[in-house]
C-alpha cells in the first residue's frame, strides 16, 4: 500500500529548513538543491511541492508569521489592566529578536527583496496582513484603556500602532546588526517608561 503524505506537512518541512538558508545567505543565493539538502530530500521532491523557489519564500512567510503568532503568550490577552497588557505584548515582541533570529533575518529579507521586485507581491502581502493585525492587537488595547480611563483620550490608537510596530522593526533591525551592544530587556523597559508617561493618565 503506497504510502500517505501530508502535503501541507510536508511544504511546510520544505519552508522551515529553507528559512536557515535564507536567513544566513540570503533569498538570491540559496538555490533549490541546497534547500532539498536542508530538508534531507531530493531536489525532485521539492519541485513536488513548489514550481518555482519563489514560491517557496511565500510559504516561508506563512510559516514563519505563525510561528511568531504561536510564540506571543496568549494569557496576556486575560490581563484585565490595559497599561500591563500592552506592557507584555510589547515585551514579548521585542523579545522574538532575540529568541528567533533566523525568522527576523527572513522577515527583514522579503521585505528587501518585495521593495527591489514587485513580482513577489504576495509574500509581501502576507507580510502586510501580519503587521495589520499586530496593529490591531495594540490599538484595541489602546481603545479599551481609554474606555477604563487608564490612557489619554488624545491618543489615536491607530496611529501609535502604526509607530511601535515600526519601532519594533527599527530594534529588530539594530539588535541584528549590533546585538551585543543592545541588552533587549533594558532598552524595552526604557521604551514603556517613556511610552507610558506620553499616553498613561496620571493618578
């Protein structure tokens, strides 16, 4: 009896052992046998699953987007204050630079290659829908500390969603390029302190 394979399983094994590849050499100069070799299959098997190497950095976002949802502690979302809620979740995702270093490096490397060529427009809208709903997290978060009274009501939450993800981009970035200068925890902390005096209503 031939045996069963789970195709998604399978494409998604591809797409992890490609993302250390792409992390270290970049999209361009990894090539499809090297990606088979990572995987321990033959370079026919990976064409099994994939036409085309770019199509292979599209499931790498879709796996890599999940496994950064998978690791933000979802038990935040049951802390009733607003102020410690937004406290952790940013903690949190600060914290993903450093404990997944090879997806950052990917995250940083399809948003290169999608603003050099527009032909990989969907990794990049995947990239997209990930940043939209990161800014969803923290805007509801601000609208609802407004409704308790914990944050100023001139605070346009979908604005300032817009900007920390930026800025968790921006240290994602740094911290990458200069991580042992940059302790995470500290520069985290400073950043909610000085967060938390422009948006947090004084008692």
């Amino acid at each position: 009896m031939p045996k069963i394979v789970d195709k998604d399983k399978k494409r998604s094994e591809i797409a992890h052992a490609a993302i250390s590849l792409f992390a270290n050499k970049g999209f361009d100069s990894t090539t499809i046998q090297e990606i088979a070799d990572a995987a321990q299959i033959g370079k026919g098997t990976v064409y099994e699953y994939f036409d085309t190497k770019e199509e292979i950095i599209i499931q790498v976002a879709m796996e890599m987007f999940a496994e950064m949802e998978k690791s933000i502690d979802l038990t935040i979302f049951a802390i009733k204050d607003p102020k410690e809620r937004l406290k952790k979740f940013i903690e949190q995702t600060n914290s993903l630079v450093e404990h997944m270093k090879d997806i950052m490096m990917v995250y940083m490397e399809i948003w290169r290659i999608n603003l050099r060529d527009k032909n990989f427009g969907v990794s990049m809208m995947i990239l997209k829908d990930a940043l939209v709903t990161y800014r969803k997290v923290i805007s509801d978060i601000i609208k609802e500390g407004q409704k308790m009274h914990v944050f100023k009501k001139s605070i346009n939450g979908e604005r300032l969603a817009i900007m920390l993800t930026a800025a968790f981009d921006g240290l994602a970035f740094h911290y990458l390029l200069d991580n042992k200068n940059i302790d995470l925890k500290k520069v985290s902390g400073e950043f909610i302190n000085s967060l938390f005096e422009g948006i947090v209503i004084s008692e």
